[in-house]
C-alpha cells in the first residue's frame, strides 16, 4: 500500500519541472501522504502515476496515460457522480482518501484551477449516507500512554457520540476496544498498536496531536476546561488528538465539528464488563456461522426498534449493562409500566416509526452537507414528538416521565424549517426549487419577474401568428440558443422585417426579435439571481438549524431511550419474560430460557438455577447434546438482560449485581497467532483467575480437554479448587471430568448439577432438564450414533469400551446396557495415581498431588503451567 501513497514517485525528483496543474497535485499528495489522493478535473476524479496503477487495479477500471511537457505516466479516473462507490471499494482495501475538490469556478481562474482537500474519507470518520453501512455507531478510536496510565476516546463522527475513560491496566484497555469494537484507532507515541482487531485500521498518527499543550487546547476550545469532563493528561491526550484527526478529515475551513457538544467520561466499573471472549461466546452482537449460515444473535430477538436512534441506543446498553440499582430500576420500572400496557406501546412504535436519524441529521447540517430534504426530515422528525409527549401525558414511572420533560417540541425550528422549505424540495442546492414562497420578498420580487416573463413567451406566438398570418409558426426554447420564433421554409416569404435570423436548419428558420432578446435576458437573469438568491437563504436556514444541534441532540437522545424502552417491553410482552430482581446475593433462576434457543427450536425446555453466597460453585455434568452450554449461556444472558434493565426469559429470576462475565465455553486454535486450542484456553482461563472477583459470573466449559486426560483433569480440580477457594464467584463449570464431581461434593462451597438423559429398548433421549448431583453416564457412543456415525465404527466402539472395562475390572457404567460407553474410558493408571484417596497413594504421587495443591495457577504463564504440568506427569 505504501508504494501508492504520498508524492508520486515518477514527480518527485523533477518537481519544478511539473505543469501548474501536476505540480499541485503533487503537493496535495505530499500533504495528505497516508491517502490517496482523488483530484477534480471537470466532471472526474484523476489519480495519476503509482495511485493510479493502484487504484485501476482494485476498481477494475481502465487505466490510461496522459502526455504534457514533462513526458507520459499512467492515469486513472472516476466519475464525479458515482464516487462515493468506489471510494468504498478503496476503503474496504485499507486505503484512505483525500477527495481534492475544485474549489474556483474555472472560468474565473486566472490560471491552474484552485483545488483543495476537503474531506479524508477513513474507516472510521464517515458520515456520508453511501458509506454507512447500518445505523451502528462506526467510532474512530484514539489511544495514549502516560506514565503508566492510557487514555482511550471513542468518537462517533456521524453522530457525535464522544467517550473517553482512563485506565492502568492493558487487560482493560483491550476490553473496552472489543466493547466499542472501533474501525479505526489512532495511536500515540508509547502506545500499544497491538491491543485492536485486525479488522481495525491502526495509525501511528502526528505525535504533535498527542502533546499535552495541543490537545489541551483542542479539548478547551470544545468543552472548555479539560478538567470538568475527564480525569489525567493521557484522557486528555487521548480526546485532543482525536479532535485534531476528526478536523483533519473535515478538510478545508469547515474542520471544526460544531455538532460536537458533549464529551462524555466513563469509568469502566460502572458497567458489567463483557470482554471480546464473553461478547463472542454469548453471542451478544453476532451469532458464529453453523453449517454457513449467520443464526441468530441477542440483538436480533431483542431489537423491536422503530428508528435507527433506537437501535444504536439498545446496542449501547447491552455493550455496556448497569452495575447501579438505582438505574437498572428505574428502565425495569419503565419497561414494566410499557409491558402492562400494549396501546401506548403500540402508539409509541407507530409513532417512532416516523423518526428519521436526528443525530446523522444534525451531524449533516452542522457539517454543512445536508440538503433541503434533510432539513424536510428532520421538520417531519420534530412533528412527531408532541403526539410522542402526548402518548407519556400519564407516564407513572420515574424515567418515562423525565423522557417526556426532555422532549423539546424545538418549535422555533419546526417552524423555521416549515416556513424556508418548500414540502418536496428538489435534492440539488443550485438549481432552485427548494425556498418556499411567502418565505423572502426579494425572491419572490425575482420569481414574479420569471413567471412574467414566461407569461409573455407563451403569449408571443399566438401574438406573432395573428400578426404574420403563418399559423405553423411557433415559439422554443434550448439551452443553446434560448429562445426563438421557428417558421417553415414555404412561409419564410411573410416573415416580419424585424425577425432576426438565429439558426437553420433543414426544414425551417429560426428567429429572434429586439424585444424578444430583451425578454429572455430579463428572464435568465430573474431565474439566475433567484437561484442564486435560493442558496444564499438555504444555506442560512441550514446554519440557523445547525446552531441548535445541542438541543436537537438532546431530543434525539430521548427518542432513542424511549424507542430502546419500547422494544424491551415489547419483548417482555409478546414472550412472556418476568421482572427480574436485582441486587441481592444469590442466583435464584426458576424457569429460566435462552432468548435466542428458544425462538429457533420448535420446543424449549426451561430449567432453574440456584447459586448462593454460601453455594455459589457447581460442577454441571451430562452427555453431549443434552444442553449444558445452552444453560451455562442463558445464565450469562439472563444476568446481562437484567442489568440491561429488561425483563428475562424466567418465570422468576433474582440476580446479584455482577461485576463480569467470564466465559471458557468451546474450544478454537488461533493459528495466525501460532497457538493451539489448548494455549487458548489457558491463556483465557488465566485471565479469569486474575481477575474475577467474587461478585463475578464464571462459565467454564470443559476446561482442560486440550491436553491429556490426565493433565487436563489434574487442571480442571486445580481450578475448581482456586475458583471456590480463592474467588468466590458465581461459577458454572460444564465438565465430562466425572471424578471432577467428587471434588465438588468435598467442597463446602459447590454442588453438583447434571442434564438427565432416559434409556428405553436401546435408545437413548435427552430430556434437557437439570437436577441435583452428578451424572452416571456420559452417553458418548449414543451421541456418536445419532450424529450418524457409521454403525460398524459404532460397534467397534461398543467392543472396545467392554474390553476396557473388563480388563480394568470395572462393571460398565449404566450407559451400556447393551454394550459398555463413556465419555472416555475409565481412569488409566496414571489418572488414578492423581485422582485416588490419600490411603492409596504412593509416596511418590502423594508429593506430587501436594505439588498441585501449592500451584497457585493465577500468577502462572500458561507456558509456566504447561511445563510444570509435563514435569510432574514425567515424576508420576
């Protein structure tokens, strides 16, 4: 990419010897050295030299040369009115692009056309419609290092949505970059670039954005001292430099984002943290492809929105779930009062429908680039809300009613907007047709004259037939002659003296008249100036309403939580989920459903869970299939709807307020990253002994599989014993380790929980309920079967699990009626060494079980971990 970027290559050694017009695109391209840079000249784009063989190459469009004084080197092209595509084309392959307009009317200039860069389109600054590809926030990130403290912003250009938090700890950093999930960062000097997904286009950007003094001043100009909106100089690095990059991309003297009237920080304990592994395992935003189809995500069953503000609001909540009663009560009591009644709900959708996107509107105004229909949108926008306050007259709750209070009818707009515009305007801004009448006397002065005039042509050729006596005669218009008289070649003989000779053509003469030249100069100049007069009062309608985006963004605000409301109680209704009690001590789950599972299962079988203070660890056992991680998943996902403030798919439900969500659930290599499945997990799972706490939601799923069945059980007992011993949290942990069950029932702090499964004439059905105590069968060739498994593979099986137990003179588990199966095997010499009672241990593997007994796993590397694992199996 870089081979593409900055002055071309081909000029840059003969710079003084380039023509005027080449010479300033060489310094554009100078300028804006990270873009590529699209340069007007007339109705096209040009890119010359190495971007152009770039560009044809990734657009697929020709490449051609062009010749002048200095010799001949590649040119490529695209049209003015369909840029927009193949700017997405260039973006979607990493580049950046500087659109280098004409910004003088070439028939004024002197010289070489006057061309400025007024826009950088990035992944991550866009705000035009085209390039959006949903109504999701799209943040540009920037981030900071500052004596052992990052900084981290968030800003939404198309929005205006502007975050920032600090933090000391890279872990953290990472989780609110996989909440907010950017598509681009800038970083600065010491900051890490390896902390974004790959999918994130990273740049080290001018280190001067990042100095305190610069970014001071960028943040005070915005919102004033730094100090009332964030905490520490790398915060305000952080923000500073990200308002420098957002003006940069503004290009040209319209940089500074007017729109932007609220900075916002936030301390990442004030929300449940659900880092990338939860977000992912949960599904919360995008469901894993099974079998090459997308399935479906939390989001999905949850958005019943109306409008695009309250689709982005509700993707903000459950990114970012409550950890304060106070406000988790206040939206459960609003989604309660809106559940219990459906025809203010349904006015509500009927009326948000009609709400277009406020905060992309404004964002378009404020920036100068919204046109008469915008402003007609946001006019039909703000006509909805006082029937919307209307519907809330007789609000109970405590937030409905304060959403009704900050529903600005904003009438002064509404009316200015309906006054200035005319109802259906046309999109172009120079052509006229966008003011209405009544609206300006100088106008309407300009537009009685052109009207005037258009009334005398018309009335011209009836004038001139009767005075001529040549009935064909008539009277046009083209752009290129204006007007005229026509009269057929047999009647040229009693054409009048005064007609002057315009054109011929084949068949006839055209003519003009003194009088008729004065006319059509009377009525070009009237349709010039009130075009003319058109735009200058459009655009100062378009600055008055981009004067109050504050008040318009506070509006748009209030319509996004009321939409987000509504579709929460919409749910709640339509499925029948309870109000959940939050903030006690236990985990008290009474008829509990997956959201998701169940709306894509013809039947779902609902299941409880109980976890206390004094109980909080259980070990879950049961065959494949029978519905351990879809129950270990909707704990997760009835905690975080909770906090949310929405209703939960239970018949009941209490839950503690939960500080994090941890998932070890299913197993996957990171091969670009050169780590197997196993390094994975362990790499996750030090994470979560670090770092939960008591107040955590733990959900382990069959932990130590990557490895030996030996080393992996000897992990998964380790972990349990850490988790119940040293944490606390409120742990799920889905095992097919059965001696793991023995552990827990020796733990005064856990219990076991298994998915029952039932045996008739040789099959086997899995009922998907939970119940106390652990599992006797793991159900491991019956699984294989159903999955369809070849039966001679099935039998052979069959013939291996019976040997097996009989030659390690055991009965075959209750699984093998008909012929012996487990999960795995029964234990080999070496797990019953690490697993056994102390009375039959030998004196060599009881030193090593206390070994096992003083690692403390949660200051190990997973490498650390592994090595000391294969060294105490080698003693064994």
């Amino acid at each position: 990419m870089d081979a593409a970027l900055g002055p071309p290559q081909a000029m840059a050694a003969q710079r003084e010897e380039l023509t005027p017009m080449m010479a300033q695109y060489h310094d554009l391209c100078e300028e804006y050295d990270g873009s590529l840079v699209l340069f007007q000249v007339g109705d096209f784009y040009e890119l010359f030299c190495e971007a152009a063989e770039t560009a044809a190459r990734i657009l697929e469009i020709t490449l051609t040369k062009r010749e002048d004084s200095t010799g001949t080197y590649p040119m490529a092209g695209i049209p003015i009115d369909s840029a927009e595509s193949y700017i997405e084309g260039l973006l979607e392959a990493g580049y950046r692009v500087a659109v280098a307009d004409q910004v003088e009317d070439p028939d004024e200039a002197s010289g070489v056309v006057e061309r400025a860069v007024t826009r950088v389109v990035t992944p991550g600054t866009l705000t035009e419609s085209e390039l959006l590809r949903s109504d999701d926030n799209n943040f540009v990130a920037a981030l900071t290092h500052d004596e052992g403290t990052y900084g981290l912003a968030f800003l939404d250009v198309s929005t205006g949505d502007f975050v920032a938090t600090g933090t000391g700890t890279r872990e953290t950093v990472r989780d609110e970059i996989e909440r907010f999930d950017p598509a681009e960062a800038i970083v600065g000097p010491d900051a890490p670039d390896d902390v974004f997904a790959d999918d994130c286009m990273v740049t080290a950007y001018d280190p001067a954005a990042f100095a305190s003094d610069a970014a001071r001043e960028q943040v005070t100009d915005y919102f004033g001292s730094p100090e009332t909106h964030l905490a520490g100089r790398a915060e305000v690095r952080a923000c500073g430099a990200l308002l420098a990059y957002a003006e940069y991309t503004r290009g040209g003297e319209h940089g500074h984002l007017d729109y932007l009237n609220h900075l916002t920080r936030y301390d990442p304990r004030e929300y449940m943290v659900l880092d990338g592994v939860a977000l992912r395992s949960l599904e919360l935003f995008e469901r894993r492809s099974v079998h090459g189809s997308e399935g479906t995500a939390l989001v999905d069953v949850l958005d019943e929105t109306a409008c695009a503000l309250g689709g982005r609001k509700l993707k903000d909540w459950l990114r970012r779930p409550l950890v304060d009663e106070s406000r988790i009560e206040a939206r459960l009591d609003a989604v309660e009062e809106l559940s219990e009644d459906p025809l203010t709900r349904d006015s509500l959708s009927t009326l948000l429908a009609d709400v277009y996107d406020l905060e992309r509107l404004v964002s378009r105004v404020s920036r100068r680039r919204a046109d008469a229909r915008d402003l007609r949108s946001l006019k039909s926008t703000l006509d909805v809300v006082p029937d919307v306050r209307a519907e809330l007259d007789d609000a109970e709750s405590a937030l409905l009613r304060d959403l009704r209070e900050r529903l600005d009818g904003l009438d002064d707009v509404r009316d200015l907007i309906g006054n200035a515009i005319q109802a259906d305007p046309d999109r172009e801004l120079t052509e006229g047709g966008i003011i209405a009448d009544d609206y300006d006397d100088h106008l309407d002065s300009l537009r009685a004259t052109e009207r005037e005039g258009q009334q005398w042509i018309e009335d011209l050729e009836a004038q001139e037939r009767e005075r001529t006596g040549i009935d064909s005669l008539k009277v046009g218009h083209n752009s290129v002659h204006g007007y005229y008289i026509e009269v057929t070649n047999p009647n040229l003989d009693s054409v009048p003296e005064n007609y002057e000779r315009r054109q011929t053509l084949k068949n006839s003469e055209r003519f003009v008249t003194p009088a008729l030249k004065e006319r059509e100069e009377e009525i070009l100049n009237a349709s010039a100036r009130a075009d003319d007069r058109e735009l200058e009062l459009f655009r100062e309608v378009r600055r008055e309403v981009g004067a109050e985006a504050e008040r318009v963004q506070a509006v748009a605000d209030a319509l996004a939580e009321l939409d987000a409301l509504v579709s929460l109680a919409s749910v709640a209704a339509q499925y029948d989920y309870c109000r959940p009690e939050v903030g006690g001590e236990d985990v008290r789950i009474e008829g509990g459903r997956h959201p998701v599972v169940e709306r894509t299962e013809e039947s779902f079988v609902p299941n409880d869970l109980t976890l206390t203070r004094d109980v909080p660890f259980a070990v879950v056992t049961g065959p494949n299939m029978s519905g351990k991680s879809t129950y270990m998943r909707q704990t997760a996902l009835v905690a975080v709807l909770a906090q949310v403030g929405s209703f939960v798919p239970a018949q009941s439900a209490e839950i503690p307020l939960i500080d994090r969500v941890f998932t070890r659930v299913g197993a996957s290599d990171d091969i670009a990253g050169g780590r197997s499945t196993f390094m994975v997990e362990m790499t996750e799972m030090s994470d979560i002994l670090r770092d939960a706490t008591e107040n955590s939601l733990v959900l382990l799923d069959e932990v130590g599989r990557g490895t030996s069945t030996a080393d992996g059980y000897a992990i998964a007992q380790a972990i349990t014993e850490h988790v119940h011993d040293e944490v606390g949290a409120y742990t799920l942990f889905a095992t097919h380790h059965h001696d793991l069950t023995a552990v827990a029932e020796e733990l005064p702090g856990a219990k076991n929980l298994h998915f029952r499964a039932e045996r008739e004439d040789g099959d086997v059905t899995f009922v998907h309920e939970v119940a106390e105590g652990a599992a006797t069968a793991s159900y491991g060739i019956e699984v294989a079967q159903e999955a369809g498994v070849p039966s001679n593979v099935v039998a052979r099986a069959r013939e291996l699990v019976a040997a097996h137990a009989e030659n390690a003179d055991v009965e075959p588990d209750a699984s093998t009626a008909d012929a012996p199966a487990d999960d795995g095997s029964a234990p080999t010499d070496e797990e019953s060494a690490a697993a056994s009672a102390d009375g039959g241990r030998t004196d060599a593997g009881r030193e090593v079980l206390e070994e096992l007994e003083r690692l403390n796993l949660a200051e190990m590397t997973p490498i650390e971990a592994l090595t000391t694992l294969n060294r105490l199996q080698r003693e064994l």
